[in-house]
C-alpha cells in the first residue's frame, strides 16, 4: 500500500530509541522527510544517521528538551527553517517519571504536567496555523494504555494521559473542516528502554519483569516498537484520511475494557 507522504514534513519528539525512534523509522522509510528530537544531542544525531542509512530517507536531529519552553519554540523555527512547515506532528515526550502517590509532591506533578500536557499543547500551537492554511495535518501523540486502564504506581500517567486524549477529541472536532487529523496511539507493554526500567521501581529484575507483564497479554508476548511505528506510519498518512478523534490501543489485547 502506498501510504502517500513522499516529501511530506514530519516531527517527531523524543526520537532517539524505543517508540519514537521506530516511528521516524518507518515514516522516513515511506519517503516524508523527518525530524527528529530528544534531549541527548549525541544519541539523536547517532539515531538520524542511523535512520538515514537504514532507510536512504532524509532525517534531521535537533537537541531539545520537551519540557522547556524555549526549547519547544527553538526545535519548532529550527524545523521550520531546516526542513520545512511540518505537516506530520508525533508529540512523543518521554512520558511522565514513574512512583506511586505518595512519592509524587507539587513539584513532580507540574514537572509530569509540563512534560506531558504542556510539551504537547506547545507543539500543536506551533504547526497548527500552517496545516489549517495548507487545509492538511495529521496530528499523533503517544498516550498509554493508561487510558483505558490505570497502570499500578504510574499515578501521573493515569491522571494526566486521559487529559491529552480529551483534548485531541476536542481539536478533532474544531479542526476537522480544515482537514488537520488528530489521533492517539496507546502502548501497552512495549520492550523499551523505559518499559525495562519500571522493574527498579518494583524492585525486580529485567527478566522477571518481562516475564510478569508477558503473560498479561493474550499474544503471549511483549510488543516490538516497531508493530506500533506501523500504526502511526498509517495514521500518519494519506490513506487514514477518515480517521480522526481516534484513540488507537496497541497492546496485544491486554485491556480488557469493551470502550
Ligand atoms: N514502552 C511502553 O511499554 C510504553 C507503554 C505505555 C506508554 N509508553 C509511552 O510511550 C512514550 C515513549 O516511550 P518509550 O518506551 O519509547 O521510551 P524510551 O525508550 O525511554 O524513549 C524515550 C525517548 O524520548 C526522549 N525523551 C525523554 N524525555 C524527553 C524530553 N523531555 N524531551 C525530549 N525528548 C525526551 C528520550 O531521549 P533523551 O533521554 O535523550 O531525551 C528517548 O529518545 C512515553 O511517553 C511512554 O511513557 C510506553
């Protein structure tokens, strides 16, 4: 299937490994031309060369932490600039710090705050005027399968993943006339980096963790960052031109929530 995003511009946060990297991945492989960010310079300049090769795709890093402000409104002009008025947006921000309620004081929750809704709500603020102009945009985040069912001890996640699939239900219908898509991917257990490192927060370790959360999903087994890129390569795409609102769970029918 031609997925029809040859030479479109697509951002992609915290891109340098696990699902954001698989996401550049398979968006550079259908031809867009990609931008990538994470917070450490040398593993994202390491990851677009890699991508670069892999795929004979053309891919950009830039240094920026989601979290920062300023450093949102720097990754958006250097995209502008470098690349070009981004048309695929992946807000993917390395997802709020892990500990259960009585771990979490003010602090940590306007940091889990200002990583997850805040990063997000900045992004879109800076490519939305430009899709609505072009009368095209696809817009994609990263939540958890939080959001149908909480996850033990990842109480900032619970609480406020549900928010950003609330507001893109909301800038689904605001902007749907102007043809600009918004969706959300949730994750269920993906081998990752960050999946590997809740087993120090329940004091196990990596295999046994693995093991434990291996057998709560019907496929038997933990998903690959890759079986998730191709999710977002298509809703990315011209082809998921009817999708919008969607909160789309890729978690090998773990949740068993009927909504
Ligand atoms: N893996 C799962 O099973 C699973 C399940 C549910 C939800 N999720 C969510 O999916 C998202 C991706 O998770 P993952 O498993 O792929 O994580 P990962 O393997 O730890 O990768 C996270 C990526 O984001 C970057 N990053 C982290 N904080 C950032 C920030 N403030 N600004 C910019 N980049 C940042 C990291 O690079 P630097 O450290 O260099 O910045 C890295 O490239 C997270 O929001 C996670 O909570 C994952």
């Amino acid at each position: 299937m031609d997925l029809g995003i040859e030479g479109r511009v697509a951002l992609l946060t915290g891109a340098s490994r696990g699902i954001g990297r698989a996401c550049a991945t398979a968006l550079a492989a259908e031809g867009a031309r990609v931008a990538i960010c994470a917070r450490g310079r040398e593993s994202i300049e390491a990851a677009a060369r890699d991508i670069a090769r892999d795929t004979g795709g053309e891919v950009t890093a830039f240094a920026a932490d989601m979290s920062r402000p300023d450093d949102v409104d720097r990754l958006l002009s250097g995209v502008a600039e470098a690349v070009g008025p981004v048309d695929i947006l992946l807000a993917n921000n390395g997802g709020p710090p892990r500990g259960g309620f009585d771990a979490l004081d003010d602090e940590a929750w306007q940091a889990g705050f200002d990583v997850t809704m805040m990063s997000t709500v900045r992004l879109i603020r800076g490519v939305l005027p430009g899709m609505r102009e072009r009368r095209w945009g696809r817009v994609l985040t990263v939540v958890s399968s939080s959001v149908r069912q909480p996850v033990d001890r990842l109480e900032l996640s619970n609480a406020l993943r549900p928010g950003i699939v609330g507001l893109f239900k909301s800038l689904a219908v605001t902007m749907g006339r102007d043809n600009v898509l918004f969706n959300c991917v949730a994750p269920g257990r993906i081998l990752t980096e960050r999946f590997l490192s809740g087993a120090k927060n329940a004091g196990m370790s990596e295999e046994a963790y693995a093991e434990k959360h291996r057998t709560t999903v019907p496929l038997g087994r933990l998903g690959r960052p890759e079986e998730l890129a191709d999710v977002v390569a298509f809703l990315a795409s011209e082809r998921a031109s009817y999708i919008n609102g969607a909160t789309v769970i890729v978690d090998g029918g773990m949740i068993r929530s009927l909504h």
